[in-house]
C-alpha cells in the first residue's frame, strides 16, 4: 500500500506527457550532438593534432560510437536492479566528465580516448530512454512516445552542424566539447529535479549471472526482438556510413563547403519530417504497414542514388534530394523498428534495451567506419552502402515477420496493449 501510494505520488510530481517527451528527447539528442557539431570542425581538428590522412578523422565519431555501443551491455541489467534515475544520473555526469577531457585533448590519441568515453556516458541514455518510455507505455502508445520524442530529437542533428560551424566562428574548435558538456550539466539537473523513478519496486530485478544471461539469451532469440534489432543495425550503419562521408563530400566532392551545414540540415530535416508524420499516423495504420513500406522505398532510393552517381550525373542537388528522400524512409523506419523490437520485452526492458543497443550501435558504427573508408572522390560508395544496407535489412524484417511483410500482429492491437503491463 505505501509503495502503491509513493509510485502514485513520483508520478503526480513528476513532468506531464508534453515535458516528458521533450526530457527523453533531450536526453536521445545528447547523442546526436556529440556526433554531428563537430562534422564541420574535422579539418581544424586534424590540422592542430596532426592526422596525416582525411578518412583517418572518421575515427573521432567512430571512436564514440563504439563506447556508446559497448557500454549499453552494462545499462540495462543495472538499471532493472537500482532503478532508472540513479543509473541515468551516473551516465550523464560521465558524458560531461568526458566531453570536458576532450576539449582540453593534446593528442589526437587523448581525443579518441576522451570521444571512447562520452560514448560509454551518453550509452546510458540511450538505454534509459527506452526503459523510462517502455515502463510508462507499449504497443502503438509507446510508439507515438518515440516518434515525438524522436522528432524533438531531431531538431539536434538538423542544427548541430550549424551550431558548430557557428562556434568555430567565435572560438577553437574545442569550445564545441565545452558545449557537449554544457548541454549534458543542463539535461542532468533537469533529470535531477524532475524525473521521478519509473521501474516499481517489485519489478527491481538482482544482478544474478544466471538471470541475466538468461534475459539476453531471450532478447537476442526471440524472433521479433532479434530480427528486428539486426534491420535497425542494418539501416544505421547506412546512416553511420553517410555521417562518416558527408564531411568529405561535401568538401572534398562538391567543393561546397559553405553549403555543408545548410543541406545537411535538409537532409536531416527528412528524417524530422517522417518523424512527425509517423507519430500522426502509427496508431491508425500501425508500426508494420509504414516501416514496411518505407524500407522499400529506403532501397529503391537507396539503388537509384548508385546509378546516378556510377552514371557521373551527381551534382551537389541531385544528392541532396536523393538522401533527403532516403533519410525520410529512414525515419518512418527507425522508431518503429525499436517499438516491435521490445513488444514482447516488457518484462526484462532495461536488459532487452541494452542488448538491442549493444548490437545496432556497435555493428552499425563498425558497418558505418567501414562504408566511411571506401570514399575516394565520390558519393558512389554511400549510396551503395545505403541500398546493400537496406537490402540486408529487409532480410533481416522478413525473418521476423515469417516471410510476409505489412500483416497487423496482435501485439499492436488494443486488446494486446491493455494486456501489456503499462503506466498512465
């Protein structure tokens, strides 16, 4: 009874739905700020720490996107024992510890070093994120949650470039870290004040090696679970590979420099606009029928893209329309994808979130550094990267689905979600 009468009152005093949204997207867009400000910066940083080759500078969002990945292991199993908010707490201080490290980097070593780091910080609200939204909500609901909080979260990565190329005009680049940590100071006193415990009490599972492996064993057989996972991987990597090249692209390729910002925001802009119509529509038409047909869509782009730029017809708009279109299918994608894959993981979602993120992030930057290496004057090797990577993915969604595409599951039905343990 006191335990019923204390979660009732965290949540009475805790942020309504609109607050709610804009604090989980907050916390997913520390994230893509740590990886896109400092796109326009890679030159000035290579310069003043001395790396010799172009492509060798994808090693500074690489470098944190593999702590981000690994570190999603340890996340969940210790936030299903000690709760959400204390875990969230100890990864966002790491993430401003970290960020503050790489503003004063002497080496480019140091800076990888520092970038392995504020990875291993922000992995904590990537997994958190999830958790927090997956105890308060499921099915359909729980998907509008993540594509409104997925389009708060893309106002990031459509200003972050232009954020840093606008501190590079009034300081070094490593004002762009000191921003990092900034923003990570912010959105943790924000945690702090205001988000209220999510995970019950008698829902606080121990750290029993046993349980453990016997949850990721489940997270990472379960049909929907993993075969949804790897699709995501897939298509992130694609998504990785186009971060990793788009510096050199544009710079490079083009010899546009000045337009990076302003059309990668276009072309991130897709991303936000999907986003927004997906929240609008997922309840009626369900999380199958659009990621479905935005994953067709994300290939055919995705091959048309390699057959204009092989053809030698690429100009700096053919590409700019092309991967606005395929990013648009990306983000009809993306929140839908991570709804289906936890549908059945709502008993273990701290665990279930950290092994579906340990697998996407870790593959998909691996996947991406490695479309990222193939640059060697043109856009071809991206756009290849984006069809193959969506192919894949496809393989990977039929496995799921047992072959058919588009079918309603019955998870996504009223019925089902009023059956799925749920927060109001």
């Amino acid at each position: 009874m006191t335990a019923a009468l204390a979660d009732r009152s965290a949540k009475t005093q805790g942020p309504g739905f609109a607050e709610f949204v804009c604090l989980i997207a907050l916390m997913m867009a520390l994230n893509a700020l740590a990886i896109d400000a400092m796109l326009p910066a890679l030159p000035a940083i290579g310069d003043a720490l001395g790396v010799v080759t172009d492509n060798s500078r994808q090693w500074i969002i690489t470098a944190y996107l593999l702590g981000f990945g690994a570190a999603q292991i340890v996340y969940g199993p210790l936030a299903d024992r000690y709760g959400r908010k204390p875990i969230l707490i100890i990864g966002i201080s790491i993430y401003v510890i970290f960020s503050l490290l790489a503003a004063i980097a002497p080496t480019f070593e140091t800076l990888i070093l520092a970038r392995i780091g504020t990875g291993i910080g922000a992995a904590a609200t990537r997994v958190l994120a999830v958790s927090i939204v997956r105890d308060r909500y499921a099915g359909r609901m729980m998907a509008r949650v993540m594509s409104l909080s997925f389009l708060v979260f893309l106002g990031v990565p459509i200003l972050a470039p232009t954020i840093g190329q606008l501190i590079l005009l009034v300081a070094p680049w490593r004002w762009i870290f000191g921003v990092l940590a900034l923003g990570g100071a912010a959105i943790l006193i924000w945690s702090v004040v205001r988000l209220p415990e999510t995970l019950k009490p008698e829902d606080r599972l121990p750290i029993q090696a046993g349980r453990i492996a016997a949850a990721f064993r489940q997270a990472l057989t379960e049909r929907l679970s993993i075969g949804y996972t790897l699709a995501s991987t897939a298509v992130l990597g694609s998504l990785f590979g186009f971060i990793n090249s788009s510096q050199q692209i544009f710079f490079d390729v083009f010899q546009a420099p000045g337009l990076f910002t302003t059309i990668f925001a276009v072309v991130a802009g897709g991303i936000a606009i999907a986003s927004l119509l997906n929240a609008r529509l997922v309840e009626r038409l369900g999380s199958r029928l659009i990621s479905h047909t935005a994953l067709l869509g994300f290939i055919a782009f995705g091959i048309l893209h390699t057959a204009v730029s092989m053809a030698g017809l690429e100009t700096i708009w053919t590409f700019a329309v092309l991967q606005s279109l395929t990013m648009f299918c990306f983000g009809l994608m993306a929140g839908n994808f991570g709804s289906m894959a936890m549908e059945r993981m709502g008993h273990i979602a701290g665990t279930a979130s950290s092994a579906q993120g340990f697998i996407s992030t870790v593959i998909g930057a691996l996947s991406g550094f490695f479309i990222g290496q193939q640059f060697n004057g043109s856009a071809t090797p991206m756009a290849m990267g984006v069809a193959i990577s969506g192919i894949v993915a496809l393989g990977f969604v039929l496995f799921a689905e047992k072959g058919r595409l588009f079918r309603a599951h019955q998870a996504e039905g009223p019925a089902a979600q009023a059956a799925m343990p749920k927060q109001s």
